[in-house]
C-alpha cells in the first residue's frame, strides 16, 4: 500500500503583539527577508505588511501589523488599531507575540482582542534576553492560562532561536489548500511601498530621539529604467523645525538616509537603484484623512 503523500498547507498568519515587542523582527527572520522595517522606537510598522514563507508541504503568509495602540487616540492611530482588528478577523492563524517575563496592561489589550474560534498560537519572544532560563517556564504557565492557545513556542527573533519550530507549529494549523503565491516570492508588498518603508526606517534608526514620531515618506516617483529603479521621495515632517533636524550639518543627515535606504533597496530589489531624497514640513498631516489614504494607511 503506497504512503499518502502529506497534504499541502496555505493561508494567512497574524502577528500581533504590544508595540516594540518584536513583530517585524519576526517576521522578516522567518521569511529571510527584509520585507517589514523595524527600529527601537514603538509603532514603527503602521501598515498590513506581508511576508511569504514556502515549506515543503506548507505557503505560510504572515502578516505583520502595528502595535496595537492604547495610549493616543489620533487618526493615524485609529487606522492602525482599525487594521490589527481587521487582520484578525481574516487570518487562518494568529501568532500573539510576547516579550520573555513580561506582560502588561498592553499586552492583555492584545489578549482580548484574540480570535476564540480560530488557533491562536503564543509565541514568547526575546528568550535570550532573560536574566535567568528558569524565569521562562512560570512565566509560561501563568500565560497558558489566560487563552486557549494551540501552542507555546519561545522563540528568539533576534537570534533566530526555535522559528522552525514556531512554523512547523504555524503549519499544522493552517487549512488545506494548494499554494497561493510562487515558491519564490517573498512579499505582496510593491516595491514602491517598499522603498518608503525603508527610508521611514533610515530616518526612525538614523535620528533616534530627536525626531518626533509624526513623520512619514511619500514616494513622489518611482520608475524602472532598464535595470535601474529612478526614485524620487519625500519625507514629511510635522513642523518646520524638524526639517533641519533630518537635513542635519550641510545635508549631511539627509545623505546618510539616503545612502542607507537605497543601498538596503539594492539588496531587495535585485538591481541598481537611483534615489533622490527631499525634506518637507506638512502640519497635522497624521489628522488629515485624505493624506493618510494617499499614503496608503487608509
């Protein structure tokens, strides 16, 4: 009697977690990739972002959302926390992301929000950074309590420490069905979406504290020139006096965000990429419904 070949697996993955508690990290180590941007400051993803992981016998699709936001109430914020529910509420599986050791007011704002009626997987991140192994398995059991979770995975995004078994766990819960995408694609973002996220990312790495958060990227054009990519963008500050802050001593500020941001742009994009970079103050652009639908947030 011939074995039965194992069944094929596909669907889509949300990771969800507090902001700042590694999300993007995650996912970019599991599809090894870049795809999703990250930085030390919280609410760094603010949109869906996709990532795609094809296995022998399994295409996971994992979704990367904002951290879910508790404290500020804009419009910006609204549609970030409008798109964590969202995700929620389409996923095949959810993956709650929590730090080793801790879990806050934050977190358990998570916690509710976590679908009954599909699986839901607890993924403690950060494992490496406990100041003692033996802190994890009461940490565990206090938390195994709190949902009906379908597995407990530590994990180390940053090292890159128990993933498979994160996805091995990920794919049995996933629906049968043939794959959604090619083996070898890694993201549905648009390289257009992309290019802006990486130079959001130079700017949140690059200026640390003394930029405000309410900054965001427009890509003004985007064209394929034979193998080159020609890129014009422009970074969208909240006031006028924070476009000396990024243009910094002679644009020196600016040049280095844009060195970086094209350089990881290369790397993703498979080609030479020509990339222009401007300053321009807009106020109250995170109120401004229309502008935020322009970007892409709505």
């Amino acid at each position: 009697m011939a074995l039965q070949a194992a069944a094929f697996r596909a669907g889509y993955v949300a990771i969800v977690g507090r902001p700042n508690v590694g999300k993007s990290t995650l996912l970019n180590r599991l599809v090894g990739h870049k795809i999703s941007i990250t930085s030390r400051k919280p609410q760094t993803t603010r949109q869906r972002v996709v990532g795609i992981q094809t296995l022998e016998h399994a295409q996971l699709l994992y979704v990367d959302t904002p951290g879910y936001q508790t404290r500020h109430a804009g419009a910006l914020n609204r549609q970030m926390n409008r798109v964590v529910t969202q995700v929620l509420a389409d996923a095949d599986v959810v993956v709650w992301l929590v730090e080793a050791a801790r879990l806050g007011a934050a977190d358990r704002a998570v916690l509710e929000l976590l679908p009954v009626r599909r699986p839901v997987l607890l993924a403690i991140n950060k494992i490496d950074l406990l100041a003692a192994r033996k802190l994890l398995l009461p940490f565990i059991d206090s938390v195994s309590k709190l949902h009906d979770f379908a597995g407990i995975v530590p994990v180390s995004a940053a090292r890159g420490d128990g993933l498979e078994d994160l996805a091995a766990a990920i794919a049995r819960c996933l629906p049968e069905r043939p794959p959604l995408y090619g083996a070898d694609e890694i993201t549905e973002s648009n390289e257009r979406s992309l290019a802006a996220e990486l130079i959001r990312e130079k700017v949140f790495r690059l200026l640390g504290e003394e930029l405000p958060y309410s900054c965001t990227v427009l890509i003004d054009h985007f064209a394929e020139e034979r193998a080159l990519r020609r890129i014009h963008a422009t970074i969208i500050v909240d006031k006028e006096s924070h476009k000396g802050i990024v243009v910094g001593a002679g644009g020196s500020r600016l040049k280095k965000i844009a060195t970086q941001a094209r350089l990881d742009m290369e790397k993703l994009f498979g080609g030479k990429v020509y990339l222009e970079v401007w300053v321009k103050a807009r106020p109250g652009w995170s109120e401004d419904r229309r502008f935020l639908q322009r970007l892409g947030y709505g």
